[in-house]
C-alpha cells in the first residue's frame, strides 16, 4: 500500500513538473513537502507555503532595490506598485482553471498562481540585474 502511495504520489509531482515551467525554481522545502503528503496528495498545505515563501523572497527582493532609479528618464521605478498590479493579474489569470471544478481545478489554480509567482520573481531580478549592470 505504501508503494503505491508513493506511486502516486510521484505521478503526480511530475504531473506538475510538466505543467509547470519553474520546477527548478521550486525550494527545497516545497519538495520535502510534497513527498511527505504521499498519503493526501490533494492537499494544498505545501503549494500555499511555497506561494507564501516566494511572495516573501519578492518582497523582500523588493525592499532592497525600492530605491532602483530608470536609466532611461531618472525617475525611481516603483517595483511594489507593479508588483502589486501583478499579483492581480495573476490571480485574475489563474481562476481559470477553477471553473474546470473539484479539488482538480483548485490545485491546478494553486499551481498556476506559483509558477507565475516565481516567473514574477524572476522578472524582477532579471530586471534589475540589466538596471544596475
């Protein structure tokens, strides 16, 4: 019975790794997690810890580089505002897959609201790396 637990399990973690684009950018504590819930493999209790861990890794992302100045017009870039505007986008974006219904449909939300997350996160980075060179 274990064994197919893990079995399940398993599938569907890849299932996930193939739906999402991200699954290096996952930590390491979200994967611990996912493989300790082989018994509920519908629980959400690690996809939410994950979105709560990176939305902090981007606020704080975001706390040290609030005072990032565009090359462009000299005007500081107000990377919180457009955050916060994403953040919207995002939820917005993924209750697609709510109306698909079910315990399905709610992960593959959860799910969709994390990888953005993290491609959010990476945008960002990516954005003051070219800023500061």
């Amino acid at each position: 019975m274990r064994f197919i637990n893990f079995v399940g399990v398993t599938i569907f973690v890849m299932s996930f790794s193939t739906f999402s684009q991200n699954g290096s950018e996952y930590s390491k504590e979200y994967t611990d997690c996912i493989f300790k819930t082989v018994n509920n493999p519908m629980s959400t209790e690690c996809i939410d810890a994950e979105i709560n861990a990176q939305n902090k890794s981007i606020d704080s992302f975001i706390g040290k580089h609030s005072d990032i100045t565009s090359p462009e017009d000299g005007n500081i870039v107000e990377l919180k505002l457009f955050t916060d505007n994403q953040r919207k986008y995002i939820d917005g974006k993924c209750d697609l897959w709510l109306k698909t219904g079910g315990q399905n449909g709610m992960l593959l939300n959860k799910q969709c609201v994390l990888d953005e997350t993290i491609s959010l996160k990476k945008l960002l980075s990516d954005f003051v790396s070219s800023v500061d060179g």
